[in-house]
C-alpha cells in the first residue's frame, strides 16, 4: 500500500493529490510525535499552574477575557465544536474533504499546536479507513481560521455530525464504529488546535493549483493545434523575440509553442500567406506565459502553506512560552487564490477568441461554423455560445474575493480574508476553463480535419489522434455536449502523451 510520512515539514503539492486523490495511506514520523508529545506537556504544565492562557484556560474570540475553570475545561471544547459548525451550502467532495484532513494533521504534526498524540492519531485513522466527514463548502471567513469547516471534520471525531463510510452516508457516531475508530473526548486546548488554521482554503487551492498547472500545459498544446487550423505565423514565437522581453513564463509558453508545432506542414512564415496574425495567434507567448508566472508564484505560497502552523496560540515547548498570534489570517492564500482564478480565467478569455476565429468564416477560409452542410448543420455556432457563457461566468468569478472584509466577533476579529472563497471561486474557474479549452480542441481538430490532409507537428499530430480515437469529425450535427465533455476530460491525457513524445513542458 502506498503511504506518506507526514512531519509538518516536507509534504508536496503532489504528495497532497496522491493521498486525496489515489486514497494513499498517511503515518507519522517519529520525531513529529516527539513533538506533539512535548508540546502537549507544556499545556498540561499550564492547566495544573492555572495559569491564564488564551484558548487554554479562556474563552474564544471575544470571550478571551472569560476564564474557565479546570472543571469547565473539556464542555469548553466541545461547546466550541458544535457551536462552530455553522456550515452551508454544498458538500465538498471526497478529495477536498481527504486534502483537508491531511493538511490539519500535517500542521498539527508540527508540534506547535498542543493537542494529544492520540487525538492527531485519531484524525490519521480516520483518513486512512476512509471515514469522510461532511463538510459543508460555505462559512468561513478565512481568518481565526476555517473555523465552520473544520468544526464539521472535528464533529465526527467526537462521534457528532455525519460521514461517509464505504460510500454510505452515517452519523458520525456509526461511522467511526463501523470503521473500529474511538470516539475522541477533546481536553484542554484540543478543540482550538483542530479548527484555528487555514487548511480548508488551503486543501481546495492545492488541487486547484495542481489542475492549473495541467491546464497551462494543456492550453499550449491546444492553442498549437488552432495555430495550425488557422495556418498560423511562427515566426512570433521565434525565441530572441522573447529573449529581448525576457518574462519567465512567455519564455517558457514559446518555447513550448515551437516544440509542440515542429515539422508541421500548416503552419506558415511571416508574408507566406499573411504579414501578421491576430492578437489571440501572435500573443500567445505573452498571455499564456503570465498565467504561467502567476501560477508560479501561487505555487511558492501554496508550498509554505501546506507545511505551517497557521493555529492560535501557538506552543513553543523550547522556550516553555504560548503566544496568541495571527497565523490563522489567510491573507496569503487569499490573495494566492485571486491571482490563480484571474490567470485561469485568462485562459479560457483567450481560447474562447481563438473559437471564434475558428467558427467565424469572416475572419478566416474555412467553411462557417467549420460545417460542410451549413444552413442544415449548425456546427459549432452554439458550441462558441457555451464557451461564451463560460468566460463570462470566469469574469464575474474573477472578482477578487480578498478585497473584502466583514468584522466578526463583536469586533474583535476586524479583518479578514475571504481566503476559502477565493480559493473555491478558482475552483469553478478552472472548471469552466477546462471546459472552454475542451470547445478549442474540438473545433482545432475539426478545422484540421477541414482542411484536409497535412503533416502535423510532432505533439500536435498526437493530440490530433488522441482526440479522433475519442470524437470522430463532425460531419452532421450530433449531440455536443457529449463531445464537448469527453474533449475536455482528455486534456490530463493530452499534456502526458505529448509529453511522453516531446519532453516535458513548461
């Protein structure tokens, strides 16, 4: 069985997608449980002293003044749970949930966070035996933490809220006794430590991340074949063009251009047939690569993210000291998660004008709507329609969510960052993008197969094939949004086997 070792410290984007997405097993180092066990004797330490410690022997938020005593102690953090599951709207699905549970407990591996050995162990079981925790997608602030979400995951680990269990939906209670998990009776500290941090954003913008950095490859590899559908000019990609504007990424989307696109018959020089091409041909470089420096520096954020320790307070068993601080602001993430959503968005903006440069025969030599029999046929007119409404909805989404704040707790908590609402609008965003780019490679195709027969470039001659073993050509209207998601379902395929033939790309 596949398996990960958690110790707060080295765990990858591609480690978080390996256990959310392909059900790879977790266990603890054994100097991280060194360090959960040292930090828990602190706060052990601080409740015989008594000792007045917010989060430990005090209320929350504005109740921080309130002190509780001994005896108080564990109701404290069990009223904190279920007070704070508060949330609404949809369900996260499995991964998400899965990411989630994997990152708190690689915080809390860090040994700053005071909870019990047996309580971060619990939380491991549960993920290893796949008792899923419902958790709701709305109710977060992005500061003082996720604390809705979380407190939906920390529900069932006290035999509270409800979880799925082999694919059936249960109480809580049943699902960890089906699975032969011990309920969990939070103590001093432990409630806090679960829920105080950024880990539901950061769970939805991991694997947001991840699939962005495909869909860079892929919008490569696709806007090459509508390079070649539209008998595009090279030269622009030429590389002391960009050498000369030396941006990191439009080095990087030209380079990948002229690869994809090498030996292929379709594509022209400068004054072959036309002088210069439309922005959405000569520019992809330039719009392509500064998507790909924006996801860049998401992935720098996202990487220190996924291995802090984002609770409140924190234990620092060294110095036998606890602070209350702010690590549990999700600025970063928020503001990481806007910029991902507008450079996807971006994306799909430029792939839906290059359909239209596809469908629209004023603006190139191919048949309208690329249909032999247009008038009877349709062909892909309302398939530009679809990609239309999907750039639309993106612009709409791209509106930053870390703009905005809303005070919480009778003004205590003034700011915050609305991080787990960027990060789940960058989720639909890649949606609708993939969607907008699977639209492009149909119609890409579609053209080529048009225009009759060439010699394709090395890797878009495989993403030519990939797709007609899929979607044969269009030669009567059919139904398309059969089509539409078998193409947009293709494109992790797509970047593999043109990698597989070209080399990685960029």
């Amino acid at each position: 069985m596949h398996k990960i070792i958690i110790d707060g410290e080295h765990l990858t984007i591609e480690d978080v997608v390996k256990v959310a997405r392909e059900g790879y097993r977790v266990e603890l180092a054994d100097e991280a449980k060194k360090r959960v066990k040292m930090a828990r004797e602190v706060v052990d330490r601080y409740v015989a002293e008594g000792k007045v410690v917010y989060g430990i022997t005090t209320g929350f938020g504005k109740f921080s003044d309130v002190v509780i005593s001994k005896e108080e102690a564990k109701k404290l953090q069990r009223n904190l749970i279920v007070s704070h599951a508060c949330g609404v709207g949809d369900e996260f699905p499995e991964e998400v949930v899965r990411a989630i549970m994997l990152l708190r407990a690689n915080a809390l591996s860090k040994g700053y966070s005071g909870v019990r050995l047996e309580t971060l162990e619990t939380l491991i079981e549960m993920l290893n035996k796949g008792v899923h925790p419902v958790i709701y997608e709305k109710g977060s602030l992005g500061a003082s933490g996720d604390l809705a979400p979380l407190s939906h995951m920390v529900l069932v680990m006290i035999g509270e809220g409800e979880a799925y269990f082999n694919g059936e939906k249960l109480s809580g209670k049943d699902a960890l006794l089906k699975a032969g998990i011990k309920e969990v009776e939070l103590v001093e500290k432990e409630g806090l430590a679960l829920i105080n941090g950024t880990q539901v954003m950061t769970a939805v913008g991991t694997l947001a991340l991840y699939d962005a950095i495909n869909l860079s490859k892929a919008a490569d590899i696709v806007a090459s074949h509508t390079i070649e559908a539209l008998r595009g000019i090279t030269d622009a990609y030429y590389y002391k063009v960009h050498n000369v504007r030396p941006q990191v990424g439009q080095l990087k989307s030209a380079q990948n251009l002229l690869r994809i696109l090498e030996d292929s018959k379709l594509t022209t020089k400068q004054g072959e047939l036309r002088v210069q091409d439309a922005y959405t041909l000569r520019c992809i470089p330039q719009v392509h690569g500064a998507s790909k420096d924006a996801i860049e520096y998401v992935k720098r954020v996202v990487e220190i993210e996924i291995n802090s320790a984002t609770d409140n307070p924190l234990i620092f068993a060294d110095e036998d000291r606890v602070i209350s601080g702010g690590n549990f602001h999700g600025q970063p993430m928020a503001l990481a998660m806007d910029f991902l959503g507008i450079a996807i968005s971006e994306l799909a903006n430029i792939s839906e004008r290059r359909i239209e440069r596809l469908v629209n025969y004023q603006l190139n030599d191919l048949p309208a709507f690329l249909t032999k029999k247009g008038g009877l046929n349709s062909g892909f007119m309302i398939a530009q329609y679809s990609a239309a409404a999907l750039v639309s909805e993106n612009k709409v989404l791209a509106h930053p969510a870390s703009v905005d704040s809303i005070p919480s707790s009778a003004n205590q908590e003034d700011h915050v960052s609305m991080g787990t609402i960027a990060a789940r609008k960058a989720r639909s965003i890649i949606y609708n993008a993939k969607k907008v780019l699977g639209i492009e490679y149909l119609a890409a195709c579609q053209a080529i197969d048009l225009r009759g027969k060439y010699e394709l470039g090395k890797g878009t001659s495989v993403g030519f094939n990939l797709l007609r073993e899929h979607v044969p050509m269009l030669n009567d209207d059919r139904v398309m949004y059969v089509d539409i998601n078998r193409a947009a379902a293709l494109l992790t395929e797509l970047v593999n086997k043109v990698e597989e033939k070209i080399g990685e790309l960029m």
